[in-house]
C-alpha cells in the first residue's frame, strides 16, 4: 500500500468517525398492544420504529409476540454513550415512572 493510500483510509476513518459523533442519538419507549413498554436507543426513531413494527430481521425480540401500538416517548441526548446510560435508568424505573416520563 502507498503512503497516500494509508494516508486516504485514515482520512476516511476519521471522516466517519466524526459523522457517528454528530449524529443525533435518541432513548424512546414504545408500547405495545397489550401495554407492555419497550426502551431502546437509536439515531433514528422513525426508522427504528418501522423496524420494529414491520418485524424486519433488525426488529427487537421483544416484538415477535407482541406488535408495537405506538410510539410513546422520545428524549434527545448527546451522544451513544449517554443514550445506553439514559436508556438504563428508564429501564430500571418502575412501569409507573415510566408511564408518568410517557405522560399516559
């Protein structure tokens, strides 16, 4: 490999990297049909959700037996990193705190 090779795959990288970091990342909850919640985390909750409720190979398990209703909560964080630490602490809540964060 040429120096300008390694030198473009590098750039490259690093180009990517700062495009993850500028991402939006998002912690949302979803409901079920039966009123079971889901949390989860993504940089695209629209997406995310369709994928869920089509049950694509990229949906959650949680999904197979039990359809999304409705998306009930979205929260806005700063990057991956604080989305897995928010999307913890909601899951450690009990499910009415979480009703109450969802406002139902």
């Amino acid at each position: 490999m040429h120096k300008k090779d390694c030198s473009d795959n590098e750039e490259e990288k690093t180009r990517k990297k700062l495009r993850q970091e500028e991402k939006n990342w998002w912690v949302y909850m979803i409901q079920t049909v039966s009123g079971k919640l889901y949390t989860g985390i993504t940089t695209d909750v629209e997406r995310r959700y369709f994928e869920h409720a089509g049950h694509s190979a990229k949906s959650a398990k949680f999904f197979r037996s039990d359809a999304p209703k409705a998306l009930v909560y979205q929260e806005r964080v700063s990057d991956r990193s604080e989305a897995s630490r928010r999307e913890s602490e909601i899951k450690k809540m009990g499910r009415q705190s979480k009703l109450k964060l969802a406002g139902l």
